[in-house]
C-alpha cells in the first residue's frame, strides 16, 4: 500500500482522490487550509488519515505536514499537488494583485509542495508526482487565459520534472482534466473579476455566461477522475500526461489539429530564418 500526500484535500477533486485511495488501503497526509472540512468528511478518522493544516503558499507548514506523514507513516510515495483556483476575466481587466495571488497559490504553491516532497522521494529512489492541471493548461480560452496561463506553466514544470526525476525512479504526471460536477465553478473555488472593460464584453462575456449555467451541470464525475487517477499510480510506466473526460480529449485533439495545419501553411517561413 501506497502514502499519499494530497494538497487542497478538504474539498473537489482533491477530497475524491483522498477517498479512493482510503477506501482502496492506502494511506493519505490529507493538507489542507481548513482541516476542519477534512475531519467532518471522516468524523472517526480511519487508521489511513492523516489531516494536517498546510496553505499550500506558506512553505513552514508544508515542511511540518511532511514532517508528521513521516513521523506517522515512514514514508511518502505519491505526491498529488491538487491545491488551487480559478480566475475569470479578460486580461486587461484582470489586476495585477489578482494575478499574483492565483499564481501564489496555483504555481508557486506546487513548488513549495515539490521543494517539501521530493528529499523524501529522492532518497527513497521511488514514487509518483500528481500534477492537477486542467484541458485549460492544454488549449485555454477567451477570459480564462490567465487561470490557463498559470495551467500551462505547471504544464513546463511537468515536462522539466518527469526527465529530472525519471532517472531517480520517480514519475510525474499532469492530469489534465476536462468538467467535473466539484464546486470548481462556485465562488468557493472560482473568482470572477469584474467586467469593467465594454470591448471584452463579445470575447469574454460568454464565458462569464457559462459560469452560472455550468455549475454542477459538467459531464464528468468526480468519483470516476479519483478512480482514474488513483488507476494511473498503479500501472508501471505512467503516462507524462492523462486527459479526463471527452471534453478534454476533444479541446486537446483541436488544438494539435490547429498547430499541424499551421505548421505545414507557415513551415516555409519558419524555414526561410536557418542559415
């Protein structure tokens, strides 16, 4: 059996996984800001659980959670890096501060985690990083491009990660996934920016739209993506990324058809700048 250390566990996709992996027997460091949510979902915590306060953007609590998951279970295998949030508005509209802070949390709190995990996965020789990106980090869209912009650089760190660790016998992951019916498009997990500027209202007005009408309405099940991406841990050689959900497949699938066929209309140019 496996140790899990789940980051933004109290809640979504980050509270499914910690219960698939419980209910198959491993054992779960369950961090989150608010513990508390963690402990009312297992009110008789199970021998597996460990709850622990960790805010993914302060680096001392990161370090005592790894600290108490190894003092309790010896080790840890798998790291899923799940902690995060949406933002929603036109670029030009969106602030400074705003940006900053979903990067705070969405990018540099996934290195914070990785700089509190990785010793113990190193020195062990062993393991499997699970980066919780979104199709958004693949191919974003009108007024979620700097949620997408903060998708697309864990997306680089990913690449980067999995040749570091791939000779140290460590796997990384970037779970892409389409919809899913968590609370991601609420306001608990979802900030939207006000719509100030008239110009974006064409390019950006639909997908505020969406927001409210999508809101539990995805196509995908969060039971399932925990089931598939506790499945992916399990299998010898892991893929660099896994899509979840036909809404997935379908923007990715797009988005390389886009890049071919611009490729071969402007290749004679991209050509043209060699020696």
């Amino acid at each position: 059996m496996s140790v899990w250390f789940v980051t933004g566990a109290s809640r979504g996709l980050g509270a499914a996984i910690t219960r698939e992996a419980l209910d198959r027997g491993h054992s779960v460091i369950a961090t989150a800001r608010d513990v508390s949510a963690v402990r009312r979902a297992y009110p008789r915590e199970p021998d597996g659980l460990l709850a622990v306060t960790a805010d993914v953007t302060e680096p001392e609590q990161l370090m005592a959670a790894v600290e108490a998951g190894l003092a309790r279970f010896g080790r840890i295998d798998i790291v899923a890096n799940n902690a995060g949030y949406g933002l929603i508005g036109a670029i030009e509209e969106i602030s400074d501060k705003a940006a900053r802070a979903l990067f705070d949390v969405n990018v540099f709190g996934v290195l914070n985690t990785l700089r509190a995990t990785l010793p113990t996965l190193r020195a062990q020789r062993c393991g499997h990083v699970l980066n919780i990106g979104s199709v958004g980090g693949f191919a974003t869209v009108a007024a979620a491009g700097l949620y997408g912009a903060s998708k697309f650089a864990l997306e680089g760190v990913s690449e980067a990660l999995h040749d570091e660790l791939a000779p140290l016998g460590v796997h990384v992951t970037i779970v892409e996934p389409g919809g899913f019916r968590t609370d991601f498009l609420s306001s608990s997990s979802m900030q939207v920016e006000p719509a100030s500027i008239a110009d974006y209202v064409a390019g950006a007005g639909p997908m505020r739209e969406a927001l409210a009408a999508n809101d539990g309405r995805q196509p995908g099940d969060p039971v399932k993506a925990a089931k598939a991406i506790v499945d992916i841990t399990e299998v010898a050689e892991p893929p660099l990324r896994l899509q979840l959900g036909a809404d997935a497949i379908e923007r990715v699938e797009a988005k390389l058809d886009l890049v071919r066929r611009e490729l071969a209309q402007w290749r004679h140019i991209a050509l043209s700048t060699g020696i």
